[in-house]
C-alpha cells in the first residue's frame, strides 16, 4: 500500500467526516427552529387570548437614523423595540437597508426563525431565552415592552 492511497482515504474520511458533522448540525438546527416557532405561536395564542393589542410595526434602518413604516402589525417584544412578533406568528428583526425608496414607500423587513436564545452571540454579551422573553412581553401587558409605567412595575413586584 502506498502512502498516497493512505492520503486520498484520509482525504475521504475527512469529507465524510464533515459531511455527517454538517448534516447532524442542519438536524439540530431545523429541531431548534421548530421548537422556537411552537414558542412564538404560543405566544400569539396568548396575546390574543389576553387581548394584548396589536400594534403597527416600524423598522430601523440599519444605521439606527430612522424608522421606517411597514405592512406589519403585532408586538414588540424589546425596549429597543428591534425584535417583534407580527399577527401571523412571524418572527421579525426590525432593521432594514432604509433610503429614500424606504422612506416613501416603507419598508418591507422578511420574517426569520426565531432564535431559541435571543442575543446569542451579540457583542454586548446580553442573552435570553425565547419563551422568557415573550413571556415577559405578556405580562407587561398592552404597556411597552421593558415599560417601567406603574401597571408594568407592579406586576413585576
């Protein structure tokens, strides 16, 4: 046997390797976001049954200098007011390209997976679990999320 028949079966080892790594990790992916949409919809069942109103969406543009209007209605789920949940149990980030196109026409930010940790991986370092969060968004209310109004603090007490 020669050394470079050894090379070319590493070689086939290592892409069967990384083959079976990607696929498992697709697996638990698909299984994370399906776990992830079951928590939104509980949420929009929820916040229906609890008659939380739902609310006219508005996006940010990706430079943070303006909001712009969309088609979307539903709830906030962030002081910052970024992340939202629409009426149809889509899970949005609220951040678009804006412009002048933007501005006229509004924007038209695309639904996602919803993460099962929010902020995970971002650069401040602040992470959550999905159902805290939106469980949090329930029991403010129809306040803000993050409202430090009377209604909000007293629950919270």
């Amino acid at each position: 046997m020669s050394g470079g028949d050894d090379g070319l079966d590493f070689a086939q080892r290592q892409r069967r390797a990384a083959r079976v790594h990607a696929e498992a990790d697709a697996r638990r992916r698909a299984a994370e976001h399906a776990e992830a949409a079951e928590i939104v919809a509980w949420f929009v069942a929820e916040a229906k049954r609890r008659g939380l109103r739902p609310t006219p969406l508005t996006a940010r543009s990706y430079a943070g200098r303006g909001r712009y209007r969309t088609r979307l209605t539903g709830w906030y789920v962030d002081r910052a007011r970024t992340r939202a949940v629409d009426v149809d149990g889509r899970w949005h980030l609220l951040t678009v390209p804006g412009g002048l196109w933007a501005r006229l026409l509004g924007a038209e930010p695309e639904p996602g997976p919803p993460p099962l940790i929010v902020g995970e991986g971002g650069r401040d370092g602040e992470s959550i679990p999905l159902r805290t969060l939106l469980t949090r968004r329930l029991d403010a209310g129809n306040d803000e999320p993050g409202s430090t109004t009377t209604r909000a603090a007293a629950r919270r007490a």
